[in-house]
C-alpha cells in the first residue's frame, strides 16, 4: 500500500513536522494581519503539490487522505463536544435553539432545496451536500472567537453553533446514505439497523467510554495524582478509545466521539485547561494538515465542476445562511450588527468536506460530484470570510474599555481559595499568596491589579468572582496590559481558580 512505502511514510512524517512548524511561526503574523489561515496552509499544499513541487500526488483513494480525515473529523467532534458548558447552554438555552434549529437546519433545507432544483441533484444527494455545506469551520471560527473586538453575544452564538452544529448534521448525512444505495428505498432491516447505530450503539459506546475515562482519572487524581502533561494527553486518549469501541460493535464512531465528549462535558466535572487546550490544538493541527492535503490538489478539482448553474448555486449558498439566521435571530435583543454578524460568519471549510467525504468514502453512489461541489463552495467561502475578518474590529467601540471589563460581584474568593490565587512581582516570579498578603500589599498603595485569567468553561460554570478583577484570557494576558498601558512596577494578583 502506499502508505506503508518507506518513501512515502517518510515524506509524510517531514510534512507533519512541516507543518507543524509553519503554524507555529506564522501564528503570530497571521493573528495581526487578518490573512485567513487556511488560505495560507492552501497554499503550501499547492506548492507541494503536482503544480508545484510535484512531492504530493494526493487522491480520493489516497489511504493517508482516509486516515487523517477520520482523525480530524474524529476530534473535531470530539473537542466541539468536552469544551462546551452545559450551564452556558442551559443558561443560553432559546439563542442555543435559534442557532441550531431555525438556523442551521433551516440552511441546511434551503441549500438541498436549491441542490434538488438548480443542478437536478436526488433529494438524498442534495440532503447530503445540504448538511455538508451548513457545517462551520472549526479553525477560521476559532480564529474569530479568540478576537477581542468580537461583541460577547456574537461570540456565544457563534461558540454554542460551531460545538453543537455537527451533531446535528452528521445524523442527516446518515441517515441519507441509504436512500443512495443499490437497493433505493431502505428496508425495514436498513431502517432497524440504522436507528440501532444512530441512538444505541455509536452513543451508548462514547458515552460508556466518556464515563469509564472520568471515572479512572477521578480515581487516579485522588490516589496518586495525574501528572498535568499526561492528563493533557488524555483527552486524545478518550475521543480515539470512543471512536475504536463504536466501531468494534458496528456503530458510529463519530457518534461515539461526540457522545464521549458531551458526556465529559455533562459529568461537569473539573477539568485541567490543558485537557482542553492540548485536545483543541491537536485538533487544528490536524485540521492544517489535512487542508495541505487538500490543497495539494484535491481542493482545485473543484474548478473543473464550474459551470453557470453551480456558480449561481454557490452565489446562493452563501446567501441562504444570512437569510436564515436573520429570520431565526428575529425578535431578540440582539442589535443589528450583532445579528448580521452572527448570520455573515458562516465560514465553509474542513468540516463541510469531512463530512461530504463520508458517503464517498463507503462507495455511495452518485456521491463523488458532491465532493467536487463542496471544494469550489468551500474555496469561495475561504475567500469572502477568510477575507472579511479584517473588518471585525480589534479595537475601539466592539472591545470594552477597562473599567467596563472590571466585574463587580458582590463576593470575593475566601480563604479556602487562597491557593488559587499568584501573585507576579517586580522580579516577574510568581508565588502563591493568601488572601490576607494580597490585602496587605493593596493596603500599602502600591500599584496593583488583579486578573481572573481562568478558562472560558471555568468561568462561566462558576459563580466565584473577585471584586475589582480584570477579566482576560490567559493566553493573551500580556498584550491586553500592554493595550491598557499598565505600568511595570504594578503588582499582578492572578485569580486562576
């Protein structure tokens, strides 16, 4: 096989590493200049490609193709599922049922509509390409969230979207398979075997696996502990285990992967940032990898299915989705730009072919057309989102000023949390302190400051607040005190509770 060619095996191992560090030094430069990544990982797959350097000859067929989409579908569902917080969507519970029933399904039916009367497609194949075309894209979304100019209920809406969408599509896809087989309509056998994939077998295993996996690393924590960068492994560990004991009894083991995750997510149980962290950067790495693949030809063949009827069909499927969302915001408070937002920034990309090359890859019939389509969407959708995330502000009136980000609960951490609290001095060394030291030095009139640096799950699950605490993400805590001019002699107190 292809894959197990020396050759090829370490041609692949060079372009993981590859990309691996071109992510990381551009990382920086991409974030400041707006130019939407996976336009730039495209174009290293063009350059490694046939029309480039002729190292990647990536096809349909391509066993690596097979595996690392499975890998990347695998922890997209699995990382959209354990980092959302269930009292945010309860607490959210009517955006959350906007954004996905009115929103996402209604899309997804338009997009089949157009599908079936514009290019002559079988309603099952449009209810595929439909689903398909709906799914956002994990890495330009993650690019927008993590802006500080973004307006915080455009975030939400968009946060609660891209962790719950693909649950919601993947079950469609499903369930069209069938109708696309040599036998046309299901069978009653079809239809049994499929309702004991969809809501027994491919759920029942992620949530038996997310269960048992928190179960023994509960355990563990108490007995010996979990050393912090092995317990940002596991979470790897428990979406492959899920994924592998669905499939071992015949079931989804996307299902599975998602079900695993909701699962972990629902335990509510506390979590090291670095479970999430490590799972979510795995994920785009992964996600990059996959687009250099893709790039290195297999998304341009999208070119070669142009013609008037799918130009015009794509023109209205980047239409259909602000339409939608419009008519599923309305009569909220959200304001307007807040609402166009939300129903502009749709972006297509892994996601969309991911889930289109699952009916290709089982040899559905009249399913390879599809993924052709969903490449030319996927790079139009590329061009005008990507592109358009230059206008979101980073600064002026969409980003709070900072006595506007101060919270003013009414409690202040305890004594029993003292433990949580660091504090960064003069010398930049930071030490744990009590909450009796931290009042000493604030008494003195020195410059002080503190910052509630917790994750975005740990903070919205918690009632826990520190008056006069400055709310902002650690991973960009040095550049919003550099944005607010902090002076260097200030003390930091640290609430990471």
């Amino acid at each position: 096989m292809e894959f197990f060619n020396p050759h090829f095996f370490v041609l692949t191992l060079a372009l993981v590493g590859v990309v691996i560090i071109i992510a990381a030094l551009l990382s920086g430069l991409i974030d400041r200049s707006d130019l939407p990544q996976i336009g730039v990982f495209l174009a290293l797959g063009a350059m490694l490609g046939p029309a480039g350097l002729g190292l990647l000859d990536i096809t349909l067929e391509s066993p690596i193709l097979r595996i690392v989409a499975t890998l990347s579908l695998v922890l997209v569902l699995f990382t959209d599922a354990v980092g959302l917080s269930i009292a945010e969507v309860r607490r959210h519970g009517a955006l959350a049922f906007r954004v996905l029933g009115p929103g996402t399904l209604l899309s997804a039916g338009l997009i089949a509509l157009a599908g079936w009367l514009m290019l002559g497609l079988p309603f099952a194949c449009a209810a595929i390409l439909g689903a398909a075309l709906v799914s956002t894209d994990p890495v330009m979304l993650r690019g927008l969230l993590r802006r500080p100019g973004l307006p915080g209920p455009v975030r939400l809406a968009l946060r609660l979207e891209s962790g719950l969408n693909d649950a919601v599509l993947l079950p469609v896809v499903l369930l069209a398979m069938p109708f696309l087989g040599h036998g046309g309509f299901p069978s009653q056998t079809e239809w049994a075997r499929l309702g004991l994939d969809l809501f027994l077998l491919g759920p029942g295993a992620g949530i038996a696996v997310g269960l048992l996996a928190i179960a023994a690393l509960e355990m563990t924590r108490r007995k010996t502990g979990v050393r912090r960068d092995y317990e940002s492994l596991y979470s790897l560990g428990v979406a492959f285990a899920a994924f592998a004991a669905a499939e071992a009894v015949h079931g989804s083991g996307f299902l599975a992967a998602f079900a695993a995750g909701i699962t972990i997510a629902a335990l509510d149980v506390e979590l090291c940032d670095c479970f999430l962290e490590y799972g979510e950067t795995t994920a785009e790495m992964t996600l990059l990898f996959t687009f250099v693949l893709f790039g290195s030809s297999l998304i341009w063949s999208g070119f070669t299915v142009l013609s008037w009827p799918v130009f015009f069909f794509a023109v209205i499927v980047v239409s259909i989705r602000p339409i939608a969302f419009f008519v599923s915001l309305a009569g909220t408070r959200l304001d307007f730009r807040s609402r166009l937002l939300i129903a502009w920034f749709g972006p297509r990309g892994l996601s969309s072919l991911l889930l289109i090359l699952l009916p290709v890859f089982a040899a559905v019939p009249g399913t390879e057309p599809l993924f052709f389509i969903c490449c030319l969407i996927v790079l139009l959708s590329v061009a005008l989102h990507g592109g358009s995330l230059m206008l979101v502000r980073r600064d002026g009136a969409t980003v709070a000023a900072p006595e506007m980000a101060v919270t003013a609960a009414a409690s202040v951490p305890t004594e029993s949390s003292s433990s949580s609290i660091s504090r960064k001095n003069e010398n930049q060394q930071a030490e744990l302190i009590t909450i009796p030291e931290m009042r000493e030095i604030q008494q003195s009139g020195a410059p002080n400051l503190v910052l509630d640096v917790r994750s975005d799950r740990n903070f919205a699950d918690s009632n826990l607040r520190a008056v006069g605490a400055l709310r902002i993400p650690s991973d960009r805590a040095v550049e919003r005190l550099a944005e607010l001019d902090v002076p260097r002699q200030t003390w930091l107190f640290v609430f990471c509770a």
